[in-house]
C-alpha cells in the first residue's frame, strides 16, 4: 500500500493505493457517510490484479478540515473528485460508490461528463432523499415497538439523546451491519464520523433530513449516465431492495445483485460475494 496527499485549494486530501504495480484497469472508491471515511475491509480481491485507490473527502477521516462548514455541498464534493482523479493520473477508471459516495459519483458523471470512465459501481445507493426518507420510514414501521417508540419520540422532541442512541444502535445493528460483534474497523471508523459534515449535508436525525441534502433527487437523471452500472444492496440494505431496483431500470445499461443475509455494509459482512459479483461486472465491461 502507498499512501499520499492531493492538495486542492481547500485543503490536503489523504489518499491510498493498494495492487499499485497492476495492469487492469484502476477502481477509485468513493466511501459514504457523508463524513464517513475510506475503509478497505472486503475489496482485498479486488487488488490482485488492478490498482484500487481511496481517498478521504474534506472533512473526513485523514483529509484537512475546511475552514468553514459551508463549504461542505455536492458542488464542491463533484469538483473535489474532479482534483483528485486528476492528480491520481486516473485517464482510465472504474468508479466504486458507496451509500452518499453513490450520489456524489452519479452528481460528478452528470455535472462533467467525464471521458475514460469505463463502468460505475453503486454499492448500497443512496440516490434520491425522498426515496431513502420512504425507505428508513418503513423500517422503523417493522422495529419492534419499544424500539420504534424510543425513536419516533426522539424525532418529535428533537431529542437525539441516551434513548435515541440505544435505539438507533439496534436499527443499526439490523440495517448497517449485522455481523455481531461489529468489527474493529468498523467500530473505529464510526468513531471518526464528522458530525460537522453530517450535520451540515445530512442533519443531525437519521431519519429527517434537515440538511444541504433534503431535497436532492436524481431519480429522473439516472438515463442520463452511459456508462455500464453495477448496483449492489444487501436483503435487509436501509438501501431498499425495492428502490434500487428502480434506479437499475433507470440507467440505460445496469445490472443489480442483492447479496443475502446482509445489510449496508454488504462488502464487509459478505466480502466473498460482493467480490464474486463485482469481478463478474468487471469481466464483462472489459475493464
């Protein structure tokens, strides 16, 4: 693994590459969040026969801060992912999305239709808000009802405290990743969420969203995109399996795979699958 800094006008972006010296075509992952980080747990595969590059956005993980949490919008993340496959020498590129990553990629290919990217990946898609919003309300409607409760009391009081916390743990727990115990990786990673991103994108709910994000929806673009498309969601995904079945049919060129007994984190809890669909997808694009 090599490790580097992108430097963009608004701060150094950290960034990693693993199965540098590979021939085949090159994967830039695109993590989620939004104020997430880069996590390489499932990809390893992946690397043994192409270069797979990560990189934090700003205000995530390893990356700078920006100087003012205003600065955190689609816009400046489409242009970011501009700078940084550009610094990385990416001409010819496979983009891998994941949950928020999804949206920012398919905002990137609408906003600069960029040439040389061969096929995108869109790993639990987050897409459209209000779709989400239909989705995370249908879940809580089959929690168990103390759970629900807790919840639904949180978000009339605006309270996201103790009780608000314990509940959306169980949520998580059956919607993010249900391996149980979580591993390490993940457990420090969510120790590393920016609130300050999430808050300012997102809100500070899971399930209302307040944010620079509430009304975003590209539902009605997706036949815009060219490019070959891989959509990927586990059976119990907060990405509905419903829902991103009707993104596949959005695309002109897309195919869907539900890995089973998983969740959002679908390439963590089963990595042998995702990389068993992944590589298929890569195989028939010739990338």
């Amino acid at each position: 693994m090599r490790e580097g800094l992108v430097t963009t006008p608004n701060g150094r972006l950290w960034y990693s590459v693993y199965g540098e010296e590979q021939a085949k075509t090159p994967l830039l992952a695109i993590h989620g969040g939004p104020g997430f980080l880069s996590m390489t747990d499932g990809m390893e595969e992946l690397w043994r026969d192409r270069p797979v590059y990560f990189y934090d956005q700003l205000g995530c993980g390893r990356s700078d801060r920006a100087a003012d949490a205003n600065f955190y919008s689609v816009a400046n993340y489409v242009e970011e992912l501009k700078t940084v496959r550009a610094a990385l020498g990416l001409t010819e590129v496979v983009l891998m999305g994941f949950s928020w990553g999804c949206a920012l990629t398919c905002s990137y290919l609408l906003a600069e239709r960029p040439a040389g990217v061969r096929g995108v990946a869109l790993c639990a898609p987050y897409l459209s808000t209000p779709a989400w919003d239909a989705d995370q309300r249908q879940n809580i409607i089959l929690l168990p009802p103390a759970i629900r409760a807790a919840i639904e009391r949180g978000e009339a009081a605006g309270d996201y405290g103790d009780e608000y916390q314990t509940a959306m743990l169980a949520y998580y727990e059956r919607h993010i990743c249900a391996l149980s115990p979580w591993p390490d990786s993940l457990q420090a990673a969510m120790g590393l969420m920016n609130e300050e991103v999430y808050q300012a994108m997102w809100g500070p709910s899971e399930f209302t969203i307040t944010g620079k994000l509430k009304d975003f929806d590209l539902t009605l673009r997706l036949g815009e995109i060219p490019q070959p498309v891989l959509l990927t969601c586990g059976d119990r995904d907060e990405a509905g399996v419903k829902t991103v079945k009707d993104f596949q049919l959005a695309f002109p060129s897309a195919r869907m795979a539900v890995i089973p007994q998983a969740a959002h984190l679908h390439q963590l809890e089963r990595p042998a699958i995702f990389t068993a669909v992944v590589q298929d997808f890569l195989r028939d694009i010739g990338a």
